[in-house]
C-alpha cells in the first residue's frame, strides 16, 4: 500500500530557531506535515542551499520555508498566520487568542521575539571570545532588561498574551539561543523561569527541542543547563 505524503512540508535546519518556530506551532496544530532538514556546515552556516528554498526565497535565502499545495512561504512570522488561516480552530489548536486587540498585541508580542529581544542574542553570536566587551555587556543588559518587561506581564496571566500562543512559541526558541550565548534568564524573574518551564514541558516543545540539543551535544556544543536532561 502506497502512502501519502503529507499535503504540507516544511524545510528547517537543524539549529534553525525559526525553523524550530514553524516545526513547533504545526506540532501543535497537529497539522500532519513532512519535516526536511536543510544541511548545516560549521560556522552556523547552511550550506548548501536545499533548491527548495533557493526558489521559494531567493534573496534571503533562509529557512524555514513551507509549501502547502500551491502555497510557497518564507519567513515564520508570515508561515504563522497561515498556519491559523489554514488550521483554524475549534477544530484546530487556536494560537492566536481571541478578540481583535487580545491578537493584535500577541501579533506584536510574537514579533518582538523576534525583532526587538532575538536581535541582542545576534550580537553576541559575534562576540562569544569577547563577553566582557561593551557591545556584549550591552547586549546581555537588553536581553535582562527584556526579561524584566515579559516577568511583568506574567504577573496577571500564565503565558505573555493570556492563553498559550505563537508570542510564547517565539520567545521561548529565542530564550533558548539567548541562554546558549550566555544571555539566559536569572532569578531575577522568577514568573519567566516557571514560564519557561510550563512552555517546555508542552510535548509539541519538547519534540523539536529535545533533538536539537542532542544535535549540539553531537557537535560538541554546549546545550543550556536547563535543557541537560
Ligand atoms: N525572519 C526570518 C529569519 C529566518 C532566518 O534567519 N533563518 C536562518 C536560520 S534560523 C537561516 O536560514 N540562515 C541561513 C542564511 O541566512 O544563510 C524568519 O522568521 O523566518
């Protein structure tokens, strides 16, 4: 018996926080999807390009990348709002909340992650033989200070926008790296820490964590301490 592909795939990297975003709200969904890992060579790099992703994003050239039938995107953030368009709930998993402003300030909060807080942990990337230089105390003292305004937000709810969301998918990947580049939350915040906990316990987390720590342990990289397990 023949059996069919999954109508959607996603192309990731094995070290691909963003990819991990995509790979993690689909588990979620419990969307059936087919997983293609794209090489990584040392020095963080991917390489070769899979063709896939040279034709669906030809500029940046990046993962992660989802094709669904004739639906061809880059960019996590947008793959997002597919996700829920495509996999609405109540049948699927809900990942956005309810209520136009409650979304609207999760929609802002999942790019935050992303493009106020994740960028300070791309410096450090570069600065990992000089952490005690300006830029790199510079960049750990916006990542704590981030921390402090997300430990507030969890003073009333459980996850950053109320229920569990795509903000908490993007902000716990880039918690992940943030820790891995010396940049990890403190006691200083004790509501982020159970957060993060509560957000990595979920399977769906788990499932596309687990294997990419074990794939830097296998490079001889250092997996965070809170992810030894
Ligand atoms: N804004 C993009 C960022 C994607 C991105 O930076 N992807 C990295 C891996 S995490 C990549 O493919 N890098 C390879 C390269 O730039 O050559 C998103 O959210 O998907």
């Amino acid at each position: 018996m023949t059996k069919t592909p999954p109508a959607t795939r996603i192309l990731s990297g094995p070290l691909s926080m963003f990819g991990a975003k995509v790979q993690i709200a689909a588990l979620e969904k419990g969307i059936p999807f087919e997983l293609t890992m794209v090489p990584f060579i040392a020095g963080d790099a991917y390489e070769p390009k899979h063709p896939d992703v040279l034709r669906v994003n030809p500029v940046k050239q990046q993962v992660p990348v989802l094709i669904d039938a004739d639906v061809a995107l880059f960019d996590s953030t947008q793959i997002f709002e597919y996700l829920e368009d495509r996999y609405p709930p109540p049948e699927w998993l809900a990942l956005w909340p309810e209520g136009i402003a409650e979304r609207a300030r999760a929609r802002q909060l999942e790019q935050k992650a992303d493009e106020v807080f994740f960028p300070n942990v791309i410096k450090l990337f570069g600065l990992q033989e000089a952490m005690q230089s300006a830029p790199a105390v510079a960049a750990c003292a916006a990542c704590a200070r981030y921390y402090e305004e997300m430990e507030g937000l969890l003073a009333t709810r459980e996850y950053l926008a109320g229920p569990y969301t795509f903000a908490d998918i993007a902000f716990y990947m880039a918690c992940v790296f943030a820790d891995r580049k010396g940049a990890g939350m403190t006691d200083a915040t004790p509501r982020l820490l159970a957060w993060r906990t509560r957000v990595g316990d979920r399977p769906a987390v788990r499932a596309v964590v687990d294997p990419m720590m074990r794939f830097l342990a296998s490079q001889g990289r250092g997996v965070p301490a809170f992810l030894q397990r």
